[in-house]
C-alpha cells in the first residue's frame, strides 16, 4: 500500500492588482498585519478577460502572497478592504511540498 503523502499547510495567494504601487501597498499591509509571510510583486502582466458584457485587454501586475491555510480567510477578508476592483482575483493554491526549512518560515511569519 502506497504511503499516504502529507501536504503543507503553507499556501500561495494569487492576486491581481492594477498596478505594481497598488500590489506592492496590499502586500506590504498583509506582512505587517501578519497575515502574510511574504507577497512578490510581478509587473507586466496582460489580463484578457469578460465583465459586464464586454471584453477587456488591460495591464496588471500579480502579487504573490504565501501564508498558511488557518489564515487564508482572514487574508481573503483583508484582501477584499485593500483591494480597489470591485471583485479582484484572489486564489488560494495549496503547497504541496517545498523546502522544510522555508515552509517552516512561512508557517512561524504567520502564526497568530
């Protein structure tokens, strides 16, 4: 029988934002709140996508947010106060595996 494979409590948080200034100030919220252990602000990105009606061709930057799984609520929650869209994309993705000694950071960066 197959052994049964554990998956990390940490988690990675997607985020758009429309601007590099924005996703760098709700990143920078989050880590102080410890809410998040760290958040990557990646610039340039082209968001093709369908609202109300009408197809929509515009520049974003994402932002890359690790946390754990206890504070995935609360960081949704805070995200949807920081953020300026109406609904912004927020993603959380499960972490499989990773460097212990990281995984361990993210879990000791957001432990309330």
């Amino acid at each position: 029988m197959a052994e049964a494979k554990s998956v990390s409590p940490v988690r990675v948080v997607l985020v758009t934002a429309p601007d590099t200034e924005v996703a760098a100030g709700i990143a920078g919220a989050l880590v102080s709140e410890g809410l998040a252990a760290c958040g990557n602000v990646l610039p340039g990105l082209t968001s093709i996508y369908r609202w109300e009606g009408e197809i929509h061709r515009d520049p974003e930057a994402l932002l890359v947010l690790k946390t754990q799984k206890g504070r995935v609520e609360a960081l949704i929650r805070r995200i949807g106060e920081l953020h300026p869209y109406d609904v912004p994309e927020v993603l959380s993705l499960a972490v499989e595996e990773g460097l212990p000694a990281y995984l361990s950071w993210v879990e000791s960066e957001t432990s309330p």
